[in-house]
C-alpha cells in the first residue's frame, strides 16, 4: 500500500479508517471471524496501534466508540469499546487500556522500534521520548509466540531492558476498571552507566509502559536496535540555512522517507527518496520554498517498518 501511495499519490499520508475485533460470543459458541474475548480485544487494538506507528501509518480509527449491536453476530456489531444503549454502555477492558494509553503517552511522541519479533517467545519495544523533557522516555514492551494465531497467556520472566545511562525508571501495566494502569515494581541495575538495565519482573501480550530517565535521545539512539530495518541518520551543517544534506545507512532495501516536523509534531514537509539499496547513502534537501521559521526542528528518516528522528536547527 505504501509503495503504491508513493507511485501514486506521494506525499499523501496514510490512515487507517477502522479496524476492530468483536467481542460477541453466544451461548452455542457462535461469533463472527473477527472475534476476540474482551482482554485478547483490549491487547489487539493497544498493540495494533503502536504497529501502525512504526509501519508509518498516520492516522488509524477503533471501530467504533461503543457497540452498534452488543448481542449481534453480525461483523463488527461489538467491536466497540463501550457496550450500546441497551446494555448500559458498560465499558469493556478495552475502554480502560485506551485510556491509560492516552493517560500515559499524551505528552510522548512517537521515536522507533526498538525490537520486532525478536526471539521466541518474540519480543517488541516501541520506544517513545517526552515532547517538552527530552531525558524522559518510554518504552512499550510486550511479547507474544511465535506463529501464534491468539493470545494464549504467554509470558517472559525477569525481562532485562538495557539502555546506557538510565538514572532511574517506573513501569505501568494496563488493567480494567483503570485508566492509569498497575505499577510494576522494576529494578535499575547501574544507574547512569553505559551498562544500566532495568529488569521487569515479567512482560506479557498487554504492553507495558516502562518510563525512564536516561541521556537525551540524540546521545543515546545509536544504542537502539531499530529491527529489522536499522539507520544511522546524519545532517550537515547544522545550524543550517538553506540546504541540508543527510546522510544514512540501511541494511535492507526498501523505500526511505524523510519527514521535517516542528517541535509541536506538526509536518512541515515530506521528502520521497524512492527506494534505496542497502548501505550508506546522501541527499541533499532545500528548505527555501517553506520559509521556516528560525529555531529547532525534528527531521525522521523512515521506511515502512521504522524510522529515527534528529535535531536539526534552522537560521534565515
């Protein structure tokens, strides 16, 4: 899909109008092919969107708020969050993992994937910064089996997440009836040393938001393992004024996108780079048609499986 929108339509972005899993079950057995139990439903659209995030999808819609028809077998009829009209508007699990998703991450963006299917069973880490602290960040873990068509309850125990210079940490687990979530009691091995880790007493198929304060993202995004698409992103000069060249590495071939936001997470403009074969690469971008205002900017280089984001500054 992306390659066809940037043969067809480049520079448009990428939503997804909805997605969903129903939650119906009647007393047979019966339910639609898009069933998931309540928690299984709760995991899906909590770990479906911080997939779409690193696929490089803009904007994806739940579907919907509450149930068109919470007793339907019909398809879609209760994937909503809430129960309909008729059964009270009861708030399912997934409600409440929304919720604590928005609680927590309301002021974070969006920097890489850390890991993608690593393992078995397989790990994933979306690793996410403040806007405003740039020494504060988050990473969502969770796991699940490889080749598992549902959840089934797997786990990994005494989970070690390493990161240089992590000072200090806290972890938060979604829980229904909550939208702040459970704190999970972590431990922080050599804290503020390039070998500090953090040791989760346990990771599951709910994410966890592991909050930590370590360097600011610029010092310590080498140590990322962006899989299974890894960059290492460049631009000179900088300060800039006009032109900016940006140099990168790849170690797959895939389409390469450069994207300049403001500090509020506005883009401001979107560079196509075609696909580019793996190894290092250089481009030159001119910045002279966007009149930009003086100050700081965030450039991200991305595929359509991860992206890595750097600071670069602009003077008229």
């Amino acid at each position: 899909l992306k390659d066809w929108v940037k043969q067809n339509t480049p520079g448009m972005p990428i939503w997804c109008t909805e997605f969903g899993w129903d939650t119906f079950e009647d007393a047979n057995g019966k339910h639609s092919y898009v069933y998931a139990p309540e928690e299984a439903q709760a995991n899906y659209l909590l770990r479906s969107l911080f997939m779409f995030m690193g696929l490089g999808v803009e904007k994806a819609f739940v579907f919907f708020d509450k149930d068109p028809n919470t007793g339907n077998l019909l398809q879609f009829s209760s994937s909503g969050i809430m129960e309909d009209p008729n059964h009270g508007l009861r708030k399912k699990i997934s409600f409440y993992y929304l919720a604590t998703l928005q609680e927590l991450l309301g002021d974070y963006y969006f920097i890489g994937i850390e890991k993608y299917r690593e393992g078995d069973p397989q790990v994933f880490s979306y690793l996410f910064q403040h806007e405003k602290d740039k020494t504060q960040l988050c990473s969502v873990i969770w796991c699940r089996k490889a080749q598992a068509k549902y959840d089934d309850g797997t786990t990994v125990t005494d989970y070690r997440y390493e990161r240089p210079g992590i000072k200090s940490a806290a972890a938060i687990i979604p829980v229904d009836q909550s939208k702040f979530g459970d704190e999970i009691q972590v431990q922080v091995q050599d804290a503020g040393e390039n070998n500090s880790l953090v040791v989760l007493p346990q990771i599951s198929e709910t994410p966890v938001f592991l909050f930590f304060q370590a360097d600011e993202l610029s010092e310590v995004q080498g140590q990322q393992h962006m899989n299974p698409q890894q960059f290492q992103l460049g631009a000179f000069p900088n300060p800039f004024n006009s032109e900016l060249t940006v140099t990168f590495s790849v170690n797959s071939s895939l389409p390469v996108t450069l994207s300049l936001f403001n500090l509020q997470g506005r883009k401001i403009a979107e560079f196509d780079l075609g696909v580019r074969e793996t190894g290092e690469h250089q481009t030159m971008l001119n910045f002279s048609g966007l009149y930009l205002a003086t100050g700081v900017y965030m450039l991200r280089c991305s595929t359509a499986i991860s992206s890595q984001i750097t600071k670069i500054a602009y003077i008229q």
